[in-house]
C-alpha cells in the first residue's frame, strides 16, 4: 500500500522591489493550492486445501508377544490439492480511480487441481525414506471477472 499527498502553487508568484520596497513588492497566487492525493493498494488472497490417505504394506518381527517388536512399513500416499486465488489493485490519483482485478494470467479467480504421489519407508524411530515423489497441475481454469457484462453475467469460466 502506498498514499501520498503532493501540495504546488502552479500560480505562486512574488516580486521584490528594492527601490520601492513598500509599493513596487507584490506576492499573489499563494492562496490556491493545488492538493493532489495518490493512493495505490495490491492484494492478493489464496485459498488451498489437500487430502491424502496412506496405502501401507508392513512387515514386521513380533517376539513373545510384543516383548520385542519391530517393523519396516513401505507406505504409498497419493494425495489431491485444491486452491483458489485472486489478486487485485486499486489506484486514486489526482481525482481519478481506476482498479484491476486479477494479473496477466488471469483476470479474476484462479482455481487449481493438483494431484500427487508419494511413496516413502517408514521404520520407527527413525525419520522416512523417500523413494519417489511426484506432482502435478490436474486441472486448471480462470473464472474471469469482465466488468462490462451483466451483473449475472460478469464471472466467465474458461
């Protein structure tokens, strides 16, 4: 966010006169400032949720009944990651407003599907060993805010 206030006197004149101090000085056009006011703000808000649920094989060594235990667990977890997002600015200089919703990208809300896989070794008490890791962008769209349509016609999805 960035504001400022810029004051000029496009019209301020003075005029000394060394002569004729009392009649030939003048000032004028100090009692109309011009005020300008400049305000810009950018955004943005994103939005993300993932689920995932674990595929394991284990396989383990059990001694008198759980004396002694110990095992090596193989786990696949495949997961799905959704998220939304929206950017935007607005900016107020010298009486006039104007503001942007969305970036090059897109114009308005940008929703992502994204899909993964994990596979990894999981013994206690030691930290996982990955063995592969994969992810990828599903599915992609922009719902695109025009504001020159309609009020029930301004989110298009493409």
């Amino acid at each position: 966010m960035l504001g400022s206030i810029s004051i000029a006197w496009p019209a301020a004149q003075a005029t000394v006169d060394l002569v004729n101090f009392k009649g030939g000085s003048s000032i004028s056009g100090w009692d109309s400032p011009q005020i300008n006011r400049n305000f810009t703000a950018k955004g943005s808000l994103e939005v993300s949720g993932s689920f995932f649920f674990d595929l394991s094989l284990e396989v383990g060594i059990d001694v008198l009944n759980g004396k002694w235990k110990k095992a090596i667990k193989l786990v696949d977890e495949p997961s799905v990651t959704i998220s939304a997002g929206i950017s935007g600015s607005i900016e107020s200089a010298n009486g006039q407003t104007t503001g942007t919703i969305g970036d090059a990208k897109c114009g308005g809300l940008n929703v992502d599907v994204g899909l993964g896989n994990k596979l990894f070794i999981e013994i206690p008490g030691m930290e996982n060993i990955d063995l592969w890791s994969k992810n990828f962008t599903a599915w992609e769209t922009c719902i695109e805010y025009v504001p020159s349509l309609t009020e029930d016609d301004r989110w298009l999805v493409h």
